[in-house]
C-alpha cells in the first residue's frame, strides 16, 4: 500500500477500474457516518445507467400475487432511517499471506451510511408469499459475462438470496444514502440494505425479487462469496453471510512515524453482526499485553462503533507494533490466525500495524 | 483419437496415470455385461489400499442409531444382484468443441456389470434415519490435495449425497462385480452403485454414510460433478445426478474403411434412467433420414440396451455420416445440439460417426 504507487479517483484508493472498485483510505476514518463520497465503491461489472422513470421492481416466485412497483410508489410506501455498516466481504485481502485473486483491498472496503427505503416486509406482505417461500432472491440490474471457466455461459446478473426470515425482519429496499439520493455507484435508484451481513447482499440496482422454495445457488451464491464450513470433517461450499467481529486502527497508519514519549491518539472503528462491540482492546507490544479503549458514542445494531485509545508512546526511538481486537456482546472475538477455509472472504484475524516511534 | 499415439493398459486407453483413468475402446463393445477387466475405471486420487479384515463402515448422522458394521458383517446381510450400467459424467468429452479442461474420454467411459450387494435400504433401518434425515452422504477413503483453487484447503475425501428416498429405493453397497470380489480400482472392498445416476453418485471404497437434513455441498457436488441448471433466467449450480439419454455406436467406428453395396453390421448400446429405451433410430445420411434399428435382448431398469442395424452400403465410395438417437419410455430423446449451461458433462447430444465406403 504505498502510497506513491497508488492510484486515486476523487480521493479513493483506486483498486480496479473496469469494474470499478474504489476503497476508502481508512486513515480518513472521522466520524461514526462515512461521507457518500468517501464510502468504497464495489462493482462487478459496469455501472447500469437507470432511468427512475421507467424502473419497474418485480416481486414473484413463491408468492400469491406477484406484481412490480415503479420508483414512485416505492417512494409513498412508509419508509424508515437506519444507520448500517457494509463491509465488502473481501475487506483487508490485500493482507493475507500468500497472496489470493480478487479485489486487493486494504482496509477501507468498509463503510457506514444511513440508509433509507421501504422494509421488504411490506412488499412480501402486499405479495403475500406462499408457505413454500423460505428464501428470497436479490437480482441487480448489473451483468454481463465472465471470463471465469466455471462461470455459467452467456450474460449473468449479480444476484444474491437471504433467508425469508432475514427478509422480513431488517431488509430494506434503500433509495437514500445519508439523506440523498442514492448515487448511480452506489445502486441507483434502489438498492438492498442486509444489516449485518457482508455487502454483496446488499444488491444493488435492484431489478427483481423472487421468493424461491429451495436454497438458491447461483454464481455468486456458490462459486463466488463462498466459503467452506466443516461438518463431520468434510468440507461444504457455504454462502457468506454474517460480518465477523473485527477492529481496525484508523491512525495511526501502517508505516506512520509518532513522536516519542508523547500521547498519540490511536482509533479506529469496530464491527460485528447481531450483536454489540463490547470491547476494544490495543497492544502496543505486539499482542504481549492488551488495554481496553474507549468507545465512542452510543452502540447502534449493525453499525460500528468508533474506538479511541491514548497511547504513551516509549521513550526510546523504535518500531512498535499495535494491534486491536474486538470482542462483542455474544462473546465473539478475532481469530489470532487465519482460517484457511475461508477461502478469500471474512478476514477477521488479527492485523498488526508497524508504526515508527522517533 | 488416432490409435497409433494411444496409450494402453491391459486393453484400455489411457486417459491418465495419476490418478489413474482408463477407457474401454468402445468398439469392443460385445454382450451386455462388459467384461470386468475391460470397465472403465475412474479415479481422482490414488487407490486406497483397503485390508478387508481392518475395514469398517460406519453410519451416522440424522439416525438414531448410529453404528458400524465390518466386511465380514456386510456379507451376512441380504443380498440383491442386479445389472446396471455406470457411465461417467464426462464420457464423450473430448468431442466438445472448444476443448474443455477434464479427462478426455472418448465412447468408453461407460459400462455395464452385475453389482451384488447390500441394499442400503437395510442399513438406513437399521440406523434408524431420523425424521429429519433427507440426504445421505457418501463418503470414500480415496482421497488427497487437490490444485484447483477453488478446492477445500487441506485434504479431501472423494463424497457425493444422494436424496434419502434414493437410497431406500434401489441403491447397493456392492461387494461383487460380474459374481467375483470387486478389484481394488472399482471400489474394494465396497462401493455404493446408484443405479440410473452418473457414475460419480456410485462411491468406492466406501468408509462412512453420513444422514444429513440439508442437501450436500461438498466440492464433488457443488465446484466439481455440477451444471448450470436455468430457473427464471438465472442459472443455478445443480449437482448431477440421472443418466441422459443416449445411444452410442460401437462398431463401425469413427474413421473406419467399409465395404461398398454390401450388408454392414452397425451396432451399438442405448441407455437412459429410469425408463425404458423404446427406440435407437440410425442415420446413415447425416441426419437426413431415420430408421429404427433393432434393439437386442430385453430391457432392464437402469442398464444399457444392445441395438444393432443392418447397413445397406451405397454402392459408390466416398465418406459417409451415421448417427444414432435413442429415445426412452419417457418420450426423452437427444438433443441435436449441445447445451453449454452443462459445462464439461451430461454429453448426450447427436454425435456424428463419419466412416468411409470403399
């Protein structure tokens, strides 16, 4: 990540461009809101250019009455606020030893937003869901092909599922992000918001929801954003789902030079899923003894918490290393190392940082 | 598939050495039941090397009663014999074009033997499957690293499931091959054999039977033995399971120099899944005319059919195309072109044998 390598579009950390993929520099981290123009952009394929006007939402499947609303009558139906946090499941890869494919991010493929739209409760209610309904599709308005031989031939379209219970208890179909309206990057005119869960679940550029009786698993379902999770010893290709518990230091930056024998402000921001962060804990000597920071504001479900810690920097001229570690109200905490059958997603170990005291 | 840069193996093409896959020169096709010395054989690791005295099976899982049982037990059981043939998923592959990754199997990756064996059925009530059990497991001892990135870390067993009622229904652990003890390259001391399924469903070296509520997802049924199946427009990876139908003609064989206006022997196997194959209708012209050829001896559920035609030869020389469709008692037949949403398996459109008349 050095920085005279790095390429920037409107102050973000460029990490492809066809897709587009733009991370936040996480050093920038300042408030509990990330700025729209700030939050990381995550594309699998070229933005879709989408008239308001003639957006249509279908709703079919497993339902009694399937229909589509326009961009219009979404906007009347009631709408709630609510602060979520989307973090790109491959956050952090560009860390893991030995290198893997992907989007190489670094830390700042996260980010936290208010978000606003129309509960999907509403919509599965008006199309009244059959018995047989357990999950519910997501498909964007984002496609084309890939190059990926395991990929299914022709045209694909992002599309990601959620269990119907998940559906119906948080989901939201967003139209705002921070007050405005949402940005084409970003899913205009209306994305899903998946509280807690790792961002690919949150579809963009939503074109159509379909209640499906039985798991679905299509490209990205299965080949991507997939994991393997062992049961009786075998190995089972799983959907990513949850975030895990994580800290990250926002400053200071890896590499960054502190004065010595000075007080230095280290923070960062902490998440988990259903849950609250309960502690964030700092080492400054490389993991040999941890001291708890202090939480920042009050803690909001599926949001991070910000984290400050005063550190006494040595008196003697050296490198340090800090590491924080989050734990949260379920009493989960990172993992010291990675867990290789995660494949290239949910990197939640912990990440020492190499300062420089002087 | 020019003979002269072949390599065999006690009479079969060698399509790999390590692991060890070898395919029976389809035109020698004979009787019904191939002989055990000419199947093929398809491997993805090395061939355990199993002492039948220290052999154990163990069922576990969504049972009540969770238990193993030894070679020595497995023999007193009851016992069924029954004719089935075990085509590979992948047989024919290297007739697709473009070229696809996987073992380049010609005709012969397909073969019929009589399996005798436990029915699995004794061995589920014996268990006791829990209501909640609805797949069970297969899992084998052959196992190892794989290369694909997309693999498990670490080591794995070769393991496939099948639906519960599958395995009540008609599947065997099968301890003899054509009434000898099974070779240790087609499953000793004891294989699964799903009749009607491809080939990757019948596990050797059988070692533990898992009853699991949720469908499988191992990487032999999910990132390998898969195929994009289309629901609502969107592609949805499905592990294999049945046979397609098919016909095959052994003799004449591709390339091969007949006699003009004389009386030609053409002949070759049918077979579908659970049904009956009504009819193999020869082309002799390319597609442009069809009749129905003989079929020999008598139908038999989830086994091949012999079929055999008496060619008429034109009377001038020159190239001539024959191709053969079968159709089953379900009104299935083959498809004229392929379906690239099968990926690298399910090969069963028309395949045009060009021979020449001299």
């Amino acid at each position: 990540m050095a920085a005279d390598s790095q390429k920037f579009i409107a102050g973000k950390i460029v990490r492809g461009e066809n897709p587009l993929n733009l991370e936040m520099p996480f050093e920038t981290l300042e408030g509990f809101l990330t700025p729209t123009e700030s939050f990381y952009v995550r594309t699998h394929f070229a933005i879709p250019s989408i008239d308001r006007d003639a957006w249509w939402l279908r709703i079919e499947g497993e339902v009694e009455n399937s229909f589509a609303i326009n961009y219009e009558e979404l906007l009347e139906l009631e709408s709630v606020t609510i602060p979520a946090t989307l973090e790109c499941a491959g956050n952090n890869r560009s860390f893991l030893e030995p290198k893997v494919k992907g989007v190489q991010w670094g830390l700042g493929a996260v980010g936290t937003a208010e978000w606003t739209g129309v509960p999907l409760s509403i919509l599965l209610g008006r199309a009244h869901a059959t018995t047989n309904g357990r999950h519910v599709v997501l498909e964007g308005a984002d496609g084309g092909m890939l190059e990926d031989p395991k990929s299914p031939p022709g045209e694909l379209k992002f599309a990601r599922s959620i269990p119907i219970a998940k559906a119906r208890a948080d989901v939201l179909l967003a139209y705002k992000m921070n007050g405005r309206e949402l940005p084409p990057e970003h899913g205009f005119p209306v994305r899903a918001i998946v509280p807690g869960w790792y961002a690919m679940a949150s579809v963009k550029w939503l074109q159509r929801i379909i209640v499906t009786e039985q798991p679905f698993t299509g490209y990205y379902q299965t080949i991507d954003y997939a994991y393997w999770e062992r049961q009786k010893a075998i190995a089972e290709l799983t959907p990513l789902t949850e975030m895990q518990v994580k800290a990250q230091i926002a400053e200071p930056a890896e590499g960054e030079v502190v004065p010595a024998n000075s007080r230095v402000r280290v923070h960062g921001a902490a998440w988990t899923s259903n849950g609250e962060i309960t502690k964030v804990e700092l080492s400054t000597d490389g993991g040999a003894t941890w001291t708890e920071s202090k939480l920042l504001g009050e803690s909001k479900l599926n949001a991070w918490q910000l984290w400050e810690f005063n550190w006494q920097t040595p008196t003697a001229p050296g490198r340090q290393t800090l590491i924080a570690r989050a734990t949260d109200s379920l009493g989960r905490t990172q993992p010291v190392e990675r867990d290789r059958d995660r494949g290239t997603y949910m990197i939640n170990h912990l990440l020492p940082i190499e300062v420089e005291v002087r």
